[in-house]
C-alpha cells in the first residue's frame, strides 16, 4: 500500500486536531506551520476531511478547525480511507485483468486480499488519539544537570 503525499498530509492534520482537541479551534496557518504542509494544499485537505465528517470547521474570528469526533473514534482507517480510497495491493482495471489472466493468479489474488485485510485490520486499530500517546511517549523527560 502506497499513501500519496494526500494521504499523509491529511493524517498529518487531522494529527495536529487531535493534539489540540481540548482547546479552541486550530487555523489552517497554524497546522500548516506546525505540520510543514503548505497552507494552499492544506486547505484543499481540509475541504475533503470535513465534507468526509471527520473534522468541522468553525466561521469567524474564534473560527478554526476541530475534529467532529473525538480522537479516539477517528481511526486511520477512516482517515486514509478518505483520502487515499480502497487499499487494493494490486490495481489494475478489472478488463485487464480478465483479458490478461494467467494461472498464478489464483495463487496470488487470495494473497492479495489477505495483504489488504490485514492492512484495513491494523488501521482500524489506531485512532488518532493513540496517535497522540505514541507520539507523547516518545518525548524526551527533561534532563537536570548538577
């Protein structure tokens, strides 16, 4: 499975939505700085992830971005699933693929199918706030000298 800069830019927002969940709405300017994608493209992002119902987005001066549901019910999988389609290993038109079958494609397609659950299984196991754990247990603890 391959996610296109689409796909990870979209994660990377909806990511920084998560950081930010309890606090007020995020500008598109501060998850393009934060998350080092261009505002422009950001915004189309943004369009596709709110028109998907996974964030909101709020007019006004108070106004911003906020996930429509909380972290832990936004999992990858509806993330990439959005911005990315199906997640086939193998893409290639169905009229192609009858008119040139060979016979280790009965071989091959079940495996392809197993690559692609189990990809959708461990997608759908990450939310966004277990995104957010990761990420804050990575942090480094403050190191005191004396």
């Amino acid at each position: 499975m391959k996610i296109s800069s689409k796909g990870e830019y979209g994660l990377r927002a909806l990511f920084d939505l998560a950081q930010h969940y309890e606090s007020r709405p995020r500008r598109s300017r501060e998850i393009a700085e934060a998350q080092s994608v261009a505002e422009d493209y950001l915004n189309q992002l943004l369009i596709i992830l709110r028109k998907a119902g996974l964030i909101n987005s709020l007019r006004g001066p108070q106004g911003g971005h906020v996930l429509a549901r909380p972290p832990h019910q936004i999992t990858l999988y509806d993330a990439v699933f959005v911005l990315e389609g199906p997640m086939t290993p193998v893409d290639y038109a169905n009229e192609l693929k009858d008119k040139y079958r060979a016979p280790v494609d009965d071989l091959l397609n079940p495996i392809w199918e197993e690559i692609e659950q189990e990809t959708v299984r461990i997608l759908k196991d990450i939310s966004l706030a277990d995104l957010c754990e990761r990420y804050s247990s990575r942090q480094f603890p403050a190191m005191y000298h004396i």
